[in-house]
C-alpha cells in the first residue's frame, strides 16, 4: 500500500531546461488505455516547455481500437511538429497512429500495416467496427496527404495493389522501402542518432520522456488479458473470506486485487474519484444488510459496485465480459476446491461443515415404532389408504399396502419405517 501511494507521485513538472527543444516519447509494446493517459501527459509536458519537435518511439503489435483512436486526436491536436519512428513495428493500432505523424521514418527492417479490427477471440469484428476502421484510417492518411488506398489496404483484405503485389486476402504491410516508395515515409535511418542527425537536432536538445512506474503498472492492470484476472482473484477472495472466521489472507488477497484495479483505472484516466465512492457506498449497504432487515440493502449494494467496476473500466462491454469470466471462475473454483479438495485440505475442514446428522449415527427426525410392527388393532376410520387405527388403546395414523380397508376392521402392523406406519386387514 506504501507503494502504491509513493507511485501517485509523479514527476508532473518536468525539469527540462529552455534548451529541452525536442522531445522523444515512446509507444511501445500494446495500446490501450494506460498508453493514451501516458502519452497524454507526455505530450502536455511538451507543450508547456515549448517543444518544437515531439519524436515518437513507436514499436509496438497494435492493440484497441478505442484507445488507437483517442491517442490519434491527441497527436492532431498538437501545433508542433511530430514525427513516428518506427523504430521495428507499428502494426495495426501502431500503423493508425503513425499516419497521424507529420512525417514517418522507419528502421531498415521496419514494419508498418497489418492494420485489419479483429474482435477479442481472434475473429474478424463486424461490419459496423469495421466501416469505421477504414474510415478512420482513411481519414489519417489523408490529414498528412497521404495517399489513402494504402491505408485502406493495410486494413481491407479485399482491396487490390499490384504495384506491391498485393492480392486479394491480403493485408498490406509496408517495408521502409516500399513505404517510402510510396510517400509513407520520409526516410529511413538506423536509429535516433541517425534520425537526430538526418533532422539537424543537436542532441543536448533532446529530452526523452519515459513512463513513471505509476504509468507503468497503470498499462499492466488495465491489459484487457489483466483485468478479468485481477476481478477473478477479488471475488475468490471475497467469498472464501464469506466462510471464514475473522479476517485472513483470502481476504487480503480479494481486497488487494480490487485496489490494484481501482489503482490501475484511476491512474491511467478511466475512473474517477466517483467510481470508488460509489465501490464504497456499495460495501456500506452490503455491511448494513447484516443489520437491516428485507434484502434491500443487500441488491442495492451489489448493484453499485458492480456499477463502479463497469464505470471504472471504460468499455462497457469488456468490462461486462471481465465481469462474467470473474464470476464464473469464481464460482467454478469455489466448486471445485469444496467438492474436490474439501476433505483434503485443513483450511476447508475449518470452513465447512462435514458432519452430518444422519441415521447411522443415531440420529432421527422421527422415533421409529419398531415396537408396533406385528400388533393388531382395529380401524378407527376407513383407509384410502391412510386413516386412523386404534391398537392397545392408542390412535395412530397408518397406511395400508396400497387397497382400501372400511373402519372398524381388524388390521396387523406389518412395516414401520419412521412415521410411515403399514398396516394389513386380517379382518
């Protein structure tokens, strides 16, 4: 917890110096949502000292649509120059953001396209996310003047290239020389320092801006991969810790894992300060259930804290999907290690409940009047087939074998199995 309060301490105010005249930012490895707020805060540390040049380090496979799409409108609404590196890949997601660069340059072996939506399973998304895909790549080369139909290639499988040999089925991904070729690409260089070389930068002028481990750990948890992990561990935890006694490690765990989610949101601008208010209104009206009484505390608690989760993460409908994988795998595995493992393990054997009241060990809900089976007595009403029968004087409630038998005839017990009493005319 130390940590993580030190991490929220970030260096928001840069100490670049006058001379601090270009700077380099890195995109690397996925895009989502904890990039978009880094490179948010990047950029506007920029911007307040003045940059002339913003260089962007890109390498990286591609990652969501959503996230691709808001860090293109932060490089659109940038007044200096910028340029994209790509310093390897800038596939999919990278290739959008690169086309909103001023200029591109790209390593020898460099990469760019590969740029087709595809949907959380590895399938081709619908044609409505993918209508606005080509239109949003479209629109990205053609804010720079490029040529559109490449873009369009990178993310259409369907479209034509024969300059570059591109069929149908295929996506387009450009080489440094064939981008060049092109127009999609300024130059290529080998590295920064060529590149610095090549735009006559002197190097004491450039300031690289790198990730706080805030950021860092912000881009880990709110990993679409990450977040129906982290929910998984907090509801494992939680109802575990339901069935024990006290407060212990189950409970440490579920509560960690949901401050590590609400940490990870927080930090990279999904959540807000409301989300978690209303986490902990929602714990409010769950304790309060324990004393009030109806349930309505009780739904409206989890209600809310499923709303604060769901806010938290943005995308409602991964948020959702992150949801029910959590609760499946939690109860899946609360199944599983009870029914499995229960006897097995001494921490469920403090937990649950193994003994039974069963009639082997000599317990009954019902004395059996085994000391009536071969008596006789008489019917006191007709049995059709229960009714009532009087033996030695004492009423009792019988069953015949299955026939009808008039009152006031004679009848021997000839079963007892507990209050089942059967009883046979030998009238």
């Amino acid at each position: 917890m130390l940590i993580l309060g030190f991490s929220f301490i970030q260096p928001l105010i840069s100490s670049a110096a006058d001379s601090d005249r270009v700077y380099v930012i890195p995109i690397q490895k996925e895009v989502e949502r904890g990039l978009h707020a880094f490179l948010e805060r990047a950029i506007k540390d920029a911007e307040d000292h003045n940059a002339e040049l913003i260089i962007f380090d890109i390498d990286t496979p591609g990652g969501l649509v959503d996230a691709a799409g808001d860090i293109g409108q932060l490089l659109d609404g940038i007044d200096a120059k910028t340029i994209a590196f790509v310093n390897d890949h800038a596939l999919s997601a990278g290739a959008f953001i690169s086309l909103h660069a001023d200029e591109i340059y790209m390593v020898p072996n460099g990469q760019m396209g590969a740029a087709a939506v595809i949907d959380q399973e590895g399938n081709a998304a619908d044609k409505k996310a993918q209508s606005y895909w080509l239109s949003a790549m479209k629109s990205a080369a053609e804010s720079n003047g490029r040529d559109p139909q490449y873009a369009l290639a990178m993310a259409d499988e369907s479209l034509v290239i024969e300059e570059l040999g591109i069929e149908k089925g295929e996506l387009l991904t450009l080489g440094s020389k064939e981008a060049k070729e092109i127009g999609y690409s300024e130059g290529t260089v080998k590295n920064l320092d060529e590149l610095y070389e090549t735009l006559g930068v002197d190097k004491a002028s450039v300031k690289r801006v790198d990730e706080t481990f805030a950021e860092k750990l912000a881009r880990f948890i709110t990993n679409p991969v990450v977040v129906p992990i982290l929910l998984s561990l907090a509801s494992i935890g939680l109802i575990v810790e339901l069935y024990s006694p006290g407060f212990g490690i189950a409970g440490s765990i579920g509560l960690i894992s949901l401050v590590l989610f609400f940490y990870g949101h927080l930090v990279a601008g999904l959540a807000g300060y409301e989300t978690i208010l209303l986490f902990i209104i929602g714990i409010i009206l769950i304790v309060a259930e324990f004393f009030l009484p109806g349930g309505i505390a009780g739904v409206l608690g989890i209600g809310a804290i499923l709303a604060s989760i769901m806010l938290a993460g943005g995308d409602m409908v991964q948020m959702g999907i992150s949801l029910l994988i959590a609760l499946f795998i939690a109860v899946a595995t609360v199944i599983i290690f009870v029914k499995v493992f229960g006897k097995k393990m001494k921490f469920f054997n403090k937990i649950i409940l193994n003994d039974s009241t069963s009639t082997e060990s000599g317990y009954v809900s019902n004395a059996n009047r085994l000391d009536l089976i071969g008596k006789t007595g008489v019917t006191k009403t007709p049995l059709r087939p229960s009714g009532t029968v009087i033996v030695e004087e004492e009423r009792i409630d019988a069953v015949t074998e299955g026939g009808f038998i008039k009152a006031g005839e004679k009848v021997k017990i000839v079963k007892v199995e507990g209050s089942r009493i059967v009883v046979r005319d030998i009238s």
